[in-house]
C-alpha cells in the first residue's frame, strides 16, 4: 500500500467510526485525523522496526496525545476524540484468524494469531494510558507555573 492510501482509509474509517458512536458533527473530521495520525505513525514505526506490538503502542499514544489537544480546543471529553481515533489501530484480523483457525482445529496457529491479538490490545491500553499520564504531568506543570506568574505560590 501506499502512504496516501493509507492515510485516507485510516481517516475514513475513523469518521465512520465517530458516525456510528453518535459523536458531534463539528468534529467528525477531528476524530478522522487522530485516527490518521495514529495511523500513519504506527506504519512508520512498523516499517522502520518490524515490530507490530511496539508500533501500535506509538500509534495509541499519539492518538491520546492528539486525542489530548482536540479535547482543549474544543472543550470536549477526550474520549470522543480517541475512542473513533483508536479504531485503525484495532487488531480485528489477527483476532478473525485466531478464531477461524480454532474451527479450522489448528490450534497451534489459533493461539498464534490470539497471543499476537492481546499483545496488540495490550499495547493499545498502555499506549493510552502513558499519555495520560504524561499529559497529567503537564498539565499539573503547567498550572504550577501559571501560579508561580501570579503569586500564588504555596510552600
């Protein structure tokens, strides 16, 4: 495939994810680019390095990350923004093919394809969760600072 392929389809289907959870029209589009955009670097990643579980932990936190920044502009939960966002990064087929492969009764393929599916889910929650984490730490840093600018320093 190629790149700009690749982004339209990560973007098309992250819309049509945010069309389907109800999410406000303004930011349809908004979701479509942080699937995009976690796309895209999951892809760079993976062809750099060859290596699905880590990439889809960069492209899970740069989706919370951009998830992160859209809910400040547009004074909206965070949530509307990663859950559509999150979608291309989802990892249906591995799990489609442990599966068929258990009715195939290749078991040995099944849990192949199912150890290889938790992995990805894995790193997409950790993914997530260390860039709230990191966005907390900034966030907290950033309010710290703004006390200090009007003395309102408690030590």
């Amino acid at each position: 495939m190629n790149w700009p392929l690749e982004a339209f389809l990560s973007f098309f289907a992250a819309g049509a994810f945010g069309i389907i959870f109800n999410i406000p029209r303004k930011t349809l589009i908004s979701c479509g680019l942080v699937g995009m955009s976690g796309w895209l670097f999951y892809r760079g990643y993976f062809l750099a390095f060859d290596d699905p579980i880590q990439a889809t932990f960069i492209g899970a936190f740069i989706v919370a990350i951009v998830a992160h920044i859209l809910a400040k502009i547009f004074k909206m939960p965070m949530i509307i923004f990663s859950v559509a966002g999150i979608i291309p990064l989802v990892p249906g087929s591995r799990a489609y093919n442990a599966m068929r492969n258990i009715v195939e009764n290749d078991y040995a393929e099944a849990v192949d394809f199912a150890v290889q599916a938790l992995m990805i889910s894995g790193a997409i929650a950790m993914g997530l969760v260390f860039a709230e984490v990191l966005m907390q730490l900034y966030f907290k840093y950033q309010a710290r600072r703004t006390q200090k600018k009007m003395g309102f320093t408690q030590e």
